[in-house]
C-alpha cells in the first residue's frame, strides 16, 4: 500500500494513521516493545491496519516538562507523550485542560499506549468541533486505508 524509501540512515515511514488510544491499547505488537515496528490494530470484520506512525487528540490532563512527558486523555483512554521538549512550538499548548493533537511514533501499547511525539499543536480555539468530529475522522480515514 505504502513504498518505503531507504534515505541515509533511516527508512521512510507511511503517513500517520488516526487513532484513538483504546484501538493501541487493545492492538497487537509486531515486534519488541523498543523496535519501533508499530502495532496492528483491529478494525473489525476481519479487516486489521498496521501503524507505526500516529495522529492522536486529547485534553492535556498532565505536564511533566522535567520528563519532558505529557499525559493526554481522548473519548477511549488515556496516552503519555513523550519528547515534547523537543518539539518547537509544542510547548505553549501544554497546559492542563487544553485539547491538542499530537503526531508521532508508538513506543508502546500496553499497559498505556506511549507516543513519541514529532508534532504538536494546540487545537483549543475550536475544541468542541474537533472533539466532536474527532471518532468520524478515525473511522473515515481507518476504512479507506484497511
């Protein structure tokens, strides 16, 4: 479905896939929990989708900024998401209360699903539509791809 480049000194991931933090928490790993292979989640009727790379919104419930970690809450559960320090621009939407997304790598599913973060942004301004909307955008985008 995906071509996968090789570029010097680290593959090309496919775009992210839309997820909710209970689809990880209930997927399946593909390899070691650190190897970043991603996981394969279960759509129903048969149909599964492997992600490595993931898009996820959530209401900041807490920030960890000494870790550099962020606990987020979506419609399924909660996820942490880590690396934000490093993210530029990421840090001003990181307060309790504020609805973000958040782009990254899956680092783990269980018992917690854990991202690794490559980009956030702060989706506030409009959060009652993007929650809103957030579980069709999933479901949309999961169909088309499985």
């Amino acid at each position: 479905m995906y071509k996968t480049e090789k570029t010097t000194g680290e593959r090309k991931r496919p775009p992210p896939v839309k997820v909710l933090s209970g689809q990880l928490r209930t997927a399946d790993s593909r390899g070691a929990a650190d190897s970043e292979d991603g996981c394969v989640i279960r759509l129903g009727k048969g149909r599964s989708l492997l992600v490595s790379l993931v898009w996820m919104q959530g209401t900041v419930l807490e920030v960890q900024l000494d870790r550099s970690t962020v606990l987020l809450m979506d419609e399924t559960g909660t996820f942490a998401v880590q690396g934000v320090n490093s993210i530029p621009k990421g840090k001003p939407c990181l307060s309790q209360g504020k609805y973000v997304m958040v782009m990254g790598v899956i680092q783990a599913i269980s018992p917690e699903p854990v991202i690794r973060a490559v980009k956030i942004a702060d989706l506030s301004e409009f959060a009652a539509l993007h929650r809103q909307m957030w579980k069709l955008e999933v479901e949309d985008l999961q169909q088309v791809l499985a």
